[in-house]
C-alpha cells in the first residue's frame, strides 16, 4: 500500500514542478505567446539548435547589429543578413527582446525569482536583452537613462555570469 502512496504522491510532486517550470520560463518572455502567429511556424523561437549556430551568433555579434528606435533589428554585415538563420535571430529581438526599461526591470525581477539554470530559449534572450541594454545605455539621451541602463545591464550581467558559472 505505502509504495502505491509512494508513486502517486510522486507523479502529483511531478505534475507540480512541470507546470511551476514551464510557468517560469513562459514569465520571463511573455512576449513570446504573444507573437504574430504568421511569422513563423516556431512556437518558441529560439536562434541557436547546434555548435555552428551558437559560432554563426557569435559572428553576427561581432561584426555588429543595430537596433533602431522604433524597435527594428539590423544586422550591420550584408552577408550574414541575408541569410535565414539571421531572419530568425531578427524575429527573436523585434518581437521577444524587451525594448522598455520597465519590460527589462520585470525580466531582471523575473530572474532574481528563479531557482536553477536557464533553459536554453531563456539563455539566449537574456544575452540578447543585455546587447539591447548596452546599446540602450550608449544611446541614451539623459544621464539619469544611461544610469537605469548601466544598471539593467550589470543586473542582466550578473544573471548570465551565474547561469554560467553554476
């Protein structure tokens, strides 16, 4: 009887943390249930699946992006823009990457909750809400801006190096 208990009161424990998991992941990027449907076929985008991919991002962020004002991705190399891994990337930081210091602080706040590693998605938008932040803070108009900017990208900085390091 007690092995029974046992079993039953594990799947429950299961049930439990899967959807604490997926709940957590789903609230950092809120934006991503929110996406335009007939964008792309991905529910959850995500940039990188393999070694090469992570090297081809490593290249599109050495050779440099640009994100306008009106929230619109650039990447500076013809090349590299033009090919469809990069289309992807670009639908990852208009339409997921958090573009308002109030959008950042609540993902910065989001993170501080979290107890373990980031998924791989989550990982990866974070890196790419602190290439946001540094650009935010270059741009920034007012000292106080650059401030909240700094401050968003050293928070974000410390999150990634944890993950890291973990």
């Amino acid at each position: 009887m007690l092995p029974w208990r046992m079993a039953v009161v594990g799947l429950f424990y299961f049930c439990i943390r899967a959807g604490v998991t997926q709940y957590g992941t789903q609230a950092l990027f809120p934006s991503v249930s929110k996406m335009k449907r007939g964008a792309t076929s991905v529910v959850r985008p995500s940039f990188h699946h393999s070694i090469a991919d992570v090297h081809l991002l490593f290249e599109i962020l050495l050779t440099g992006i640009h994100f306008e004002a009106s929230g619109e991705f650039s990447v500076q190399d013809a090349e590299l823009a033009s090919l469809r891994k990069t289309r992807n990337l670009e639908l990852i930081c208009e339409e997921v990457v958090p573009k308002k210091l109030s959008e950042v602080f609540r993902l910065i706040a989001g993170l501080s909750r979290r107890t373990g590693r980031l998924h791989q998605e989550d990982f990866e938008r974070t890196l790419l809400t602190l290439v946001y932040t540094a650009q935010g803070m270059v741009n920034s108009s007012s000292e106080h801006q650059r401030s909240m900017w700094a401050d968003s990208f050293v928070s974000l900085y410390k999150f990634i190096k944890q993950d890291l390091t973990e």
